[in-house]
C-alpha cells in the first residue's frame, strides 16, 4: 500500500493549489480526479467554459462595436453553437495541458477514478476499469467542488431543459428564446450572454432581489442596462413545474399563475456539493442537506483535523480565486509552514454582460456600522477611454470615510470591471486614503481615470477642512505634527 503525505480529491483550484503548495513544500503528494482529465468543474463545466462564452460570443456578436455601429451590428450574422464551441474545447484544452505540466514540473501524482474514504487515514479509488487501489495519507483535502441542484419537478434532458453543467456540453446551441431560472451568478452571467447574442431572455427568481452581497446602487444601474436590452425580470415568482408542449418548447409555470414559453430553459437555481459517494460517514466528517463540509475558516479543516476542505465545496463565496487561496491555506496549515495573515478584503467578479466586480464595504454595510461616509461616482462615458470604446453605460462607484478619508469600497459596472477592480483593491487593503487617487496621475486615455473622477466626486462632496499651518516648537523649530493633506487642486466638473 503507498501512503502520502498528502491525498487530494479533486483537481480544480483548491485541489490544484493545494497539492502544488505541498508539493513545494518537500510533500509526497496523490491528487485523485473522477473525470477522464484534470481540471475539476472550473476547467469542464464551470469558470472556464462560461468566460470563453462569454468572449466568443461578445466578439462574434460585435457587441463591443454596437455603440459605434448601431445594435445591429455583427461580426458574424449567422451565429450557431458549433461557432461557439470550437473556441470553448480549445481553451479547454490549452487549460488541461498547463494544469498536466504544473503536476508534472512539482512532482505531484495524479489518479484518475471515483475515491471513498474507508477509514480517516485510508481512500479507496475504483479506476475506469473497476479495480480498486488503497492509498493511505498523512492528511486529505477534499476539493470536490459542487454539481447543479436537481429537483424532481423539472424535467432535465439536456437538450431544451439543462443545468448550467449540460448547457456547455457537446451539444451546445443557440436558442431562439431563453428562460432562466434562477438570478444567482451562474444564471446571471447565462442569461447575459445569451441576451448579447440578441436572444429573448426571461429571468426568474423567487426573491425579491438578486446578488444581494452587490451594492444596490450597482445592481440597480445592471437592472436598468438588462432591461434596456429587452430582458425580462420576474422577481418573487417561483416555479410551481416545467412541462413541454407540443413543439418540445419549455413552459414554466409561476405560482403567481403566470406561463413563460421558451425554446430552451436553464435551471440555475442553486448548487451541491459533489460529496456523494465519498463515504463521509466512514472518515468522520459530516456533510450538511447540500452536501457542503463545515470547515475552520481561518485553516480549512473539518470535524476530523487531518482532513480539510477547500472550494466551491464548503460554501460561499465560491469562486475561483478564493478556493485557490484556501486550499494553499490548508496545505501550508497541514505541514505547519507559516501562513501570511490573510488580506481583509478580496475582489468578487461577475462575468454577466456587462461585467460586475466589487471589493470592500457596500453602502449598506456601511450605514449598519454607522461609519460616516461620503461616495463618489464616476461613469465610464465621463472617460476619454470610454468615449474611443463606444461605451454608453457603466459606473464605478467609490465609498470612502468622513473620519479617516480611507477607501471604505470600490463597486463596478461595465467593460472591464473584473480588471479595473485590483486597484481598489490594493488601495483598500493598504489601508490608504481618497487622495491616493486624488493626487497620483492614471495613464491617458484608460478607464482606471474612472478613480480619479470618483475620488473628486466623493471629495466635492465632503466637508472642507480649514487648512492649519504647522505647530513649531519655536526651541526646536521642529514641526509638532504633520499638516493635514492639502485639497486637491483640481477636482470633477
């Protein structure tokens, strides 16, 4: 029997940041995948797949160019899902072969079969062949991930009714008209690129508001561009069933008795954690009705303190970018290397057209701490860049402290806000100050002026402090304290 130091099951983010950080750390390491390659949800039905839509369709629509051309513009008029697949399974892939280099390069083993803790020190895994071979390990790391929500209601066949997983499978297609069930990330970011492809949307969420951990003011400014588009919301409406009629078209039937007709139909109303079948009960950790693990979140481990859990698979926030960081965090715990305190604030993207990205407090975080505040809002159409880029929407918007002057918060709408939002991001964590913006100088034309037009706007708005020269020490002529900072010279407008 080989015994590791460390046995990761699954290969997405956390499972890959996690078996590289202990293979860099001198770790004998086994990463165990179920699929026929490596990569986990992100790279075959999640992250990946749904960004490079997202590009193919916005450059084979020529949506970019619409401000310019009119929105009948199109690079390609006749667009179909063999268009959009081709770039998808070759950015597929490219992704698998560098993850199978990374493995390669650190010394990590890879497994491909369905793994089963059989006690907490030893896993089972049945290869495609249905042989099985123990491992036992020092300590685990279940990266697993999640699988779309089922419900018996709804009757899936991956052709007009899908999950988010069959709707980027070999059969991907364009549909006349869309319904969407479901206004979380995933259903939002479809919904979006589809209605780029000109397609009739209709979203669906019972809830009386969407993507609730986004600034209102933010998601207010989407709400308005989405139905400038012709995109129709239904909020606080449920979905009693879904039948097909006649034609095969999808028919959601509301509680409030209303009947959405679609050509297709994408239920993206929730997600579970792929953790059945991994025999839990065996190793002494418990799952909870959604299948999720309950971790330590300041070091990723379970019930059981040799095995940690990292990714989609404990929960929110469930992205990419923070399961890499928490299964880097459970391998160094593991092996007790030190671990950097982690930054207070980190990035959120949404990858919907338009783009939605956001760091720190919101407003309404703010107003419950009770810290004074001021905002300031910049739209991209105020910036040289936008106008060269065609843009007729999107905004940032900038929360900053009365008391401190410090950044509070940066929220974005429109091109480019996954990128833009670093730079709030540093500022925030660095601890500084509106004038950070306010006095350094952005490149010409960009759309990070956007900072600088939100920092003015916020600082027009705050009081005015009197300016108070230095106290000297007339025995030292040495300055009692450091004068406040000067008003900006130039401010918006």
């Amino acid at each position: 029997m080989e015994r590791f130091d460390l046995v990761v099951i699954g290969s997405g983010p956390a499972g890959r940041r996690a078996a590289i950080q202990a293979a860099k750390l001198g770790k004998s390491v086994l990463v165990v995948e179920d699929r026929l390659r490596l990569g986990g949800v992100s790279v075959h039905t999640g992250t990946i797949p749904s960004k490079t839509l997202r590009e193919t369709v916005l450059n084979l629509s020529g949506w970019r160019e619409r401000g310019f051309y009119g929105l009948s513009y199109r690079v390609k008029k006749e667009i179909e899902g063999k268009d959009l697949g081709a770039r998808l399974r070759k950015t597929l892939d490219y992704e698998i072969e560098v993850l199978e280099h990374q493995f390669a390069r650190n010394g990590v083993r890879t497994f491909g079969g369905m793994a089963r803790f059989v006690d907490d020190r030893h896993v089972c895994v049945t290869d495609p062949t249905g042989d099985e071979h123990v491992f036992a390990f020092d300590h685990a790391v279940i990266a697993v991930g999640t699988a779309p929500y089922r419900p018996a209601n709804i009757p899936f066949d991956d052709h007009t009714v899908l999950d988010s997983d069959s709707l980027v499978g070999d059969q991907l297609r364009v549909p006349r008209s869309l319904t969407v069930v479901g206004a979380g990330v995933i259903g939002i970011e479809y919904a979006t690129i589809f209605s780029a492809l000109d397609v009739p949307v209709t979203i669906i969420e019972p809830r009386e508001s969407f993507l609730e951990f986004i600034d209102r003011e933010i998601i207010e400014e989407f709400t308005h561009d989405l139905r400038q588009r012709g995109v129709t919301i239904r909020l606080g409406s449920k979905v009693e069933r879904v039948e097909k009629d006649a034609q095969g078209w999808a028919i959601a039937y509301l509680t409030d008795g209303r009947q959405i007709r679609s050509d297709m139909l994408l239920y993206a109303a929730g997600r579970v954690g792929a953790t059945e079948g991994l025999g839990l009960e065996k190793c002494g950790v418990v799952p909870d009705e959604r299948g999720r693990l309950k971790v330590d979140p300041a070091t990723f481990q379970t019930q059981i303190p040799h095995i940690y859990a990292a990714g989609d698979v404990i929960g929110f926030p469930s992205l990419a970018s923070t399961s890499m960081e928490q299964g880097r965090i459970a391998a160094l715990h593991a092996f007790d290397a030190r671990m950097p305190p982690a930054p207070e604030f980190f990035p959120y993207g949404i990858y919907a057209v338009p783009e939605i990205s956001t760091v720190g407090l919101t407003e309404s975080q703010v107003r419950a701490q009770n810290i004074p505040y001021e905002c300031g809002v910049a739209r991209f159409r105020e910036t040289s860049r936008g106008h060269i880029m065609g843009l007729q929407s999107g905004m940032m918007k900038m929360i900053v402290s009365l008391e401190t002057r410090k950044l509070l918060g940066v929220h974005i709408v429109g091109e480019g806000a996954t990128e833009l939002i670093h730079i709030g991001q540093a500022v925030l964590n660095l601890g500084a100050t509106l004038d950070y913006f306010v006095e350094n100088t952005f490149n010409y034309p960009t759309l990070a002026e956007a900072y600088k037009i939100a920092a003015l706007d916020a600082w027009n708005r705050m009081p005015r402090l009197t300016p108070i020269a230095p106290v000297v020490d007339k025995a030292s002529a040495t300055p009692d304290a450091s004068p406040p900072t000067p008003a900006p010279a130039q401010m918006k407008g």
